[in-house]
C-alpha cells in the first residue's frame, strides 16, 4: 500500500504539539533567563551553544503565522487573512502599551514603596522622567523601550510585513527565503537597523536581521514535506549539525573553563567573536538551524512524550503564548525586585523561578478554561 | 527522543554548571589599580565643594550593553559605590556610552557631552572599537590627544579606560598595541589610566572563567564584570582623591 503524497503542515488537520511544546519551552527559558543571575537559568538552551530561546520563539511565530493564515487565505481570500493578521498586529501592539504601562506602574510602585528612587534610572525608564511626553510618543512609535522588552516590538514588525508576503511564500517559497536570506546579508553588510530612543540607540532585535528566522519558520511551514524523503540520504547534513552542535556546546564549555579555552587557537577564535546578538551573527543563526534539524529528526510531531502530563503545563503557555509572554515579562521584574533584596540567595532565585513558572502556568490553564467554556457558550 | 537523550542532557547541565559553581571573587592587585594621576581638580570639587561630577564617556561597556540591567552598568556601579564611600558628597554620574563608537566618533561629541555636565572627571572608557576596526596606531593616538584636549580645555580630569580583556578583544593581532599606545597618551598628557586589560587579564589568569565575566557575544561584560569593574573603578578613584580614606586591601570580596 503506497502512502499518500505528504501534505504541508499548513494543510493538515490538526495541532502540531511541537510548536506548543517548544513555544512553551522558550516562555519559560525567557522567564528564567530574565532573572539575573539566576542558578535556575542553567537549564536554558543559551549555555549550550550560540542561540538562545529569542531564536525558537521567532522561528515558531513564523511557522505558525503560515499555519494560522494561509488556510485562511485559500478559503477566504487574501483580503479577509491579510485583515485577520492586521487584527493580530493591533493585538499585540495593544498588548504590548498594556506591557509597557503595567511594566512601568510596578516599578513606579516598588520605587515609590521602597524609596528607592534609583529604580527608575535601572529599568531605563529614565527618559520617562526627563521628558515624559516625549518618551510615550516614543513608546507609542515602539522606540523608547525599557529593559526586557524588546521581542514584542520585532514580532509586531515582521507580523506587519508579513501579508504582501503570505501568497508569495506558498507559491515561490524558495525565493522568498532566498530574499530574506538577501535582507539578512545586506543588513549585517551596510549595518541596515531601525532607530530607537533615546537618541544614538537602535533596536536591541534588528528586526532587518531577525527576519530571516521568522521567514525560515514560515517557509518550512511549506516545504516541510519536500524534506522528509531527504531525510535518510541528507545523513551529510545531520552529521554536519551534530558536528556544529557538539562545536558549539565546545566553544559554550569553553567559557567555564579556561583550561579549554587556552585550546581555542587565535585565527579561530578571531572567526568567532564577537557573536552579535542585536544583528543575529551567522553563528547564532546556524547553531538555531542545526537544532531545529536534528530537534525534527528526534521529535516527531506525535511523539508520545509531548503528551506527558508534566509537560501539559509548558504546551498549555505554549497555546496562549502572548498572554504568558506578557505575564512572564512582567514577573521577570518582580522576580528581580524580590531577588534584589536577597542578591545572594540561591534560594531566593530557585523560589521566584518556580514560583513565576506555576503562575504562568496557573494563567495558561485559566486562559484555555475561559476559551474552551466561550466555545460551549457559541 | 529517548532515555539516552535525556541523560545526556542532564550530563551536560551538571558539567556546565559544575564550572559555574566555582565563581571567584572580584578583585585586583593594588599596583593594577593606580590610576598613576592625582586628579587635582576632582580632589579640590570633593574637598571644597563637597561635590564630584563624573561624565563617563564611551561605547557599549559604558551603556551596559550585555547587562541585563542598567543598574549594573559600571557608571551606575560607581555612583552607587563614591556615594558610599563618602557620605555628604554630592557624586553625579552621567553615562554617555554609545555603543559601537570608536575613539573618532567619541571626539566628535567630548565637548557636546562634557561641557554641559561640568564634569571633574571624565572617564574614557576607549580602544576595543578602534582596535576591531584596525585603526592604524598613529591615528588612534592622535584622536585619544585631541580628545584629552578638549576635556582638559573644559577643565576636567581625566581617567582613560583600557580595552576589555575577553575572547572577542584577545583574538585580535595588536590589542596589546592599542592598550600600550593608551598608556603612552596618558603619561604623555597627563591622564589617568585605568589598566582594564591587565586588571582582566589577572581574573583570567588567576582562573576565572569568561563565563563569569563576559557574556555569551565573548564581548561584553555581563553583570558580573560590569559590577566588578565598577567597583574597582571606584576605589581607584577614591585613592586618587581621597588619600587619607585608603581603601584599604585591595582583595575585598564583592
């Protein structure tokens, strides 16, 4: 019996449980590497290699923009998924200001309650002080940005321009991938970057640069079924990933202990530093490609450990990402509030990691509570 | 995706974070420390007019890029530390760190920055730029003179700051180069030096690991190396100003 032709994720019925999985994974690994020096944050994806948990939360919103909005727009037309996405984008801009108010109102209150005026200066909300209005015009343009929150304004960016692209990507996808592997080159090259404030400052996520993580998702979300039967002849390319991943992790070990690092010659090293995070290095942006490659070769999409119970919690934050996002930024400060006053205390940063996961997780529930009862209620 | 792969996992979090339990302490020998400048004005503010105004003048060290908070930033630390350290004195510290700017670029704005502030000090923090980009040494040192000029012709003090002494900066062909030239500059027009590549280099060599002082770009300064630096920077400020409050042994935990 001959199976059937593969259809493209963006066409199956269904939930992929891998991009709540690791949606939820990367929630929670921002959380935890938001609290300063936090002993939890040892888990997280950064101490093993070049990328962090920005690089899986970009790739999976550009999977599931595809996803979401292509079937859309192949039942619906172009017109009503280009609306829906813009409705998105408004969401998250509003979810964003609400972030950015509450964000500011909580350090406001721990600064005001704690006389600790210089609180204010820390979290960069200084030119809030200095010239008010000036800086919430900023805020509103998504230039003036307080610490930590940065990854909203870029998914709101790429989000933006991402209908005029929708046809494009399921009907030439791999030009629209080579374009956005384009944009990326000449961004690093001519140091292409939006303008933030205060003045002199660009944004932390180069949203030229980082695009092309998003439109990397996107267009897997495409031609996933293309790869599948290279899987067995690409052992090249999976030798080459874990080749690079095992690299990776040396040159990670590398910094823990210097014995290693007098091994690294200077021509290599020369190589690798400095690993640009605001325009993405190359390094970055391979090392995330090599995981996701061997991730997909190891975790299929119904692989049963998705579905063990413990792990309910990190697929149901995946589910209700923007809200968990925002929540978990917003604990990220209080976590640090807290653990100021215990600057020392492994206790205090094991508790305020633990507690802030259940609280994210708790809302997640609640959240999907609420939606599945307004599905019953319609 | 199975048991061997969680084990290995496991395996890796307890080899990584086995390195991460030996965390050192901050410090530096008393010799790294002299600024090798009595910073005559800054005495006479903090003497008569119980006050010190500092303009920390940079790139992204000085902005705090690589922390994950401004408080952490070394000009920040400073205040936090001077202030301590003398009750009574009005300490101001403005940061004027740009990242990514070279010695150039920094000229271009001293007096823009520095005037308006009234700064007795102006900390320098300069080089590694310069040196990424290969700015020939001449030039280099050129620009570290007429921009020491001009902080001078507003009447300031200055403490230049060396280049960072981690992966990114030590892969370089001729970072000794550009830290040797800053030194020169400095005696030549009597500026303070703050040695920041020795001072690292001694954490490097006594075995502290770059993970504990540098983020995971191997070029800037994470919390703990922002905080240190910060915090040495301050006492070797107070020596210069402050004799007669010795700061005491320079190996203090942090």
């Amino acid at each position: 019996m001959k199976a059937a032709a593969p259809v493209p994720p963006y066409l199956a019925p269904g939930r992929d449980l891998r991009l709540d999985f690791f949606r939820g994974l990367a929630l929670w690994f921002i959380y935890l590497d938001h609290v300063p020096n936090n002993i939890v944050s040892w888990v997280t994806v950064r101490n093993y290699g070049f990328s962090d948990a920005t690089e899986i939360f970009v790739f999976i919103s550009g999977y599931t923009a595809v996803i979401a909005y292509s079937r859309m727009m192949l039942k619906e037309g172009w017109l009503r998924a280009a609306t829906r996405i813009y409705r998105r984008v408004w969401q998250l801009y509003v979810a964003h200001i609400l972030l950015f108010v509450a964000f500011t109102a909580q350090i406001a209150y721990a600064s005001i309650a704690r006389d600790t005026p210089q609180l204010l200066e820390e979290m960069q909300l200084l030119g809030l002080g200095q010239n008010p209005y000036r800086a919430i015009f900023e805020a509103a343009l998504l230039k003036f940005r307080p610490v930590n929150l940065d990854v909203l304004p870029l998914y709101i960016v790429l989000l933006a321009a991402f209908p005029p692209l929708l046809p494009a990507i399921l009907r030439w996808p791999w030009a629209v991938l080579l374009g956005s592997i384009g944009l990326y080159a000449l961004a690093y090259r001519l140091d292409w970057n939006l303008p933030a404030y205060p003045e002199d400052k660009v944004w932390f996520f180069n949203p030229a640069a980082w695009q092309v993580v998003f439109y990397c998702g996107a267009v897997l979300a495409v031609v996933a079924p293309a790869l599948a039967p290279l899987d067995r002849r690409w052992r090249t390319v999976t030798a080459l990933a874990v080749l690079y991943l095992l690299f990776a992790s040396f040159i990670a070990l590398s910094w823990h202990y210097n014995s290693l690092e007098r091994l690294i010659p200077d021509w290599l090293a020369r190589q690798i530093y400095p690993i640009d995070k605001t325009n993405l290095d190359i390094l970055r942006f391979l090392h995330f490609l090599a995981m996701a490659w061997i991730v997909r070769l190891l975790v299929r999409p119904n692989a049963r450990f998705l579905k063990w119970p413990i792990f309910h919690p990190i697929r149901r934050c995946g589910e209700h990402s923007l809200q968990i996002f925002c929540l978990g930024t917003f604990l990220a400060v209080t976590a640090q509030i807290i653990v100021s006053r215990y600057e020392d205390s492994i206790v205090s940063q094991i508790l305020v990691s633990l507690a802030g996961l259940v609280i994210m997780s708790l809302v997640a529930y609640a959240a999907s509570w609420l939606k599945a009862q307004a599905r019953v209620a319609a | 995706m199975s048991r061997w792969t969680f084990a290995a996992a496991v395996g890796a979090v307890a080899l990584w974070s086995t390195g991460a339990g030996a965390e050192m302490q901050c410090r530096a020998s008393r010799e790294l420390l002299e600024l090798g400048n009595p910073l005559a004005i800054a005495r006479a503010a903090v003497a008569e007019e119980r006050e010190l105004r500092i303009v920390a003048m940079g790139s992204s060290s000085t902005q705090g890029y690589g922390a994950t908070n401004p408080k952490y930033s070394y000009p920040a630390q400073l205040k936090m530390k001077l202030e301590a350290a003398m009750p009574g004195i009005q300490i101001h510290v403005w940061n004027k760190g740009i990242g990514g700017q070279d010695a150039e670029e920094m000229v271009a704005r001293m007096s823009k920055d520095v005037k308006p502030e009234h700064a007795h000090i102006v900390v320098w923090q300069v080089g590694t730029n310069s040196a990424i980009r290969r700015d020939p040494l001449t030039k280099f040192a050129d620009r570290l003179r007429a921009g020491i000029d001009i902080g001078h012709s507003l009447g300031a003090n200055f403490v230049m700051m060396n280049l960072q002494y981690v992966p990114a900066v030590v892969a370089l062909p001729d970072e000794e180069e550009y830290a040797r030239v800053m030194a020169e500059v400095a005696k030549e027009k009597n500026a303070g030096l703050f040695r920041r590549f020795e001072i690292m280099r001694s954490w490097y060599n006594d075995g502290m690991p770059y993970a504990q002082f540098v983020t995971n770009d191997g070029l800037h300064l994470n919390d703990f190396g922002q905080k240190c630096i910060g915090k040495l920077l301050s006492m070797s400020i107070l020596d210069a100003v402050n004799p007669r409050r010795l700061t005491g042994a320079a190996n203090t935990s942090k």
